[in-house]
C-alpha cells in the first residue's frame, strides 16, 4: 500500500503542477490527509476539476488494480476538497451540453442522484484503463471496481429497481492483452488491402457497449463479432500481402469478451484514446 500510495500521490501531483499549473506545495496540499483546506483560489479550484477531467491513466501491468484503485480513490478526495458540493463539476457537465432541454433534465437528473456515485462512475468512464495478460488478474480489477461503484449506490424503494443502476461494462476499460507488442500500424502501401471500413464500424461498436445494458448490450456484442468474422474473411482473401500482420486480421481475432489474452495491445485502438 505504501507503494501504491507514493505512485498515485506522484502522478497526480505532476498532473496538476503541469496542467493545473500548481505549485508544488499547492499540489501536495490536496493530496495531504492532513491539511483539510486547500490554500489556493477559485480559478486555481476550477483549474483543478478542469485539469481531473481531462486525465486518462493507463497502468500497462494492472495486477489486481491496486494502482487503478488508488488513482480513484484519490481523485475523489481531491474534488471532495477544492469541489465539496459538486457545483463546479455540475456546472463544467451542464455547460458541455447544447440542448436546452436536454440540460435541464440532466439537471434534475444529477440533482437526485449521489453524486459520489456519479462522479465515480464518470472517473471510471473517462479516466481509468488497465491492462494485463493475466486474466484473472482483469477479472479481479474489475470486480474491485464493481464493488467500489456498488458501496455507493442509493436505494430507494419508489424507483424502478429500486434505483439501482446497471453496472458499466469494463471490458474496453480493463482489457487482458500484452502490452509489450503493439498492433501493426497501416502501411501505406497495404492500406487498400486493409478492411477500413469495417474497422470503423468495429470502433462505433466498441464506444456504443460503454453505454450499452441488457438486450442492447447482446445485440452490440453479437454485432461485434459479426463483423469480426467479415474482417477475417476479408483478411483471408488478401493472403498473398502477408494477411497474418495485417491490423485487419489482428483485429478479427481479437475477443474482448472472452477470458484470454490477446497478443498485442492498442491504446487507441482498444480504449479509444490516443
């Protein structure tokens, strides 16, 4: 834990000292269990939800999320300090939406709900990526994320479900693969061979199961590997251009919902961030 610790507190100082633009003992004043109010001001304040929701973390040898686990934790606590009642990070979300309406009900939405539950669940959506070639070792870091959402569910009897909500899908967040070997990058000179069209759909359907529960989380799924399997036909018909290195065949082979490693590890490719 203490190493853990030291990792979590370091990255995220160096975060805010650079995109916050902190100083240092601005930066260790948030991280510090001691000191309870932050010396700094409201533009340093806002600068600092600014600067937690634009962050993506990767651990490349997740383990059991130790490391993951800790990043939301003190995350939490650092908008809990420069953000107690949430109004900067409310305001920051509802800005970000055009629709008038649309706004206005995701007001009343947020106001109901708890917000350390909706800011976890954002932080877990947005910011958090691990990666393994364990799969136990996925498999336990998403449960440790499971769990961490469900201490903060809100029951109510008077709602559908008692107002429990579906747990995310973390299979694009948590992904069991080697992350010493990239995918093979398009070749200019094989980039027609590549099946480009379907790669993208590919990609679509990776962002919509984020999002997806239920009959709509099956009906993602099946498509994903519907067009898993064109890709590798595609791949098979361009065999003579060395299909076996192709990102088209690599990608058909992979199965993110199975329970096996995969040979190669993609940031953008696998979580969508660059």
């Amino acid at each position: 834990r203490p190493i853990v610790d030291y990792m979590v507190d370091e990255s995220l100082k160096q975060h805010l000292i650079s995109s916050a633009k902190l100083t240092e003992a601005e930066a260790a004043s948030l991280l510090s269990y001691q000191l309870e109010d932050p010396t700094i001001d409201e533009s340093q304040r806002m600068a600092v939800v600014d600067a937690l929701d634009s962050i993506k973390i990767i651990d490349p040898a997740c383990g059991s999320g130790a490391f993951p686990m800790g990043i939301l934790q003190k995350m939490l606590f650092i908008l809990q300090k420069v953000d107690p009642d949430s109004q900067r990070w409310f305001d920051k979300k509802l800005a970000s939406i055009g629709d008038a309406a649309l706004r206005r009900d995701l007001k009343a939405k947020l106001k109901a709900d708890n917000f350390n539950y909706v800011h976890k669940l954002g932080i877990i959506r947005e910011a958090i990526y691990g990666v393994d070639i364990q799969p136990i070792a996925v498999e336990i870091s998403k449960l440790r994320f499971f769990l961490s959402l469900i201490v903060d569910e809100r029951v109510s009897d008077d709602k559908e479900n008692r107002g429990i909500e579906p747990l995310p899908n973390l299979e694009f967040k948590f992904v069991c693969a080697n992350s010493l070997i990239g995918l093979p990058k398009n070749d200019d000179q094989k980039s027609f061979s590549e099946a480009t069209s379907d790669i993208e759909i590919l990609k679509s359907l990776r962002d919509d199961y984020l999002r997806s529960y239920g009959s709509e989380k099956k009906r993602v799924q099946k498509k994903f590997l519907e067009v898993q399997s064109k890709m590798a036909k595609h791949a098979l018909s361009w065999a003579l251009w060395g299909s076996e290195k192709s990102q088209t065949m690599k990608l058909s082979q992979w199965d993110p919902f199975a329970e096996e490693p995969c040979g190669w590890f993609d940031p953008e490719w696998m979580f969508g961030i660059k």
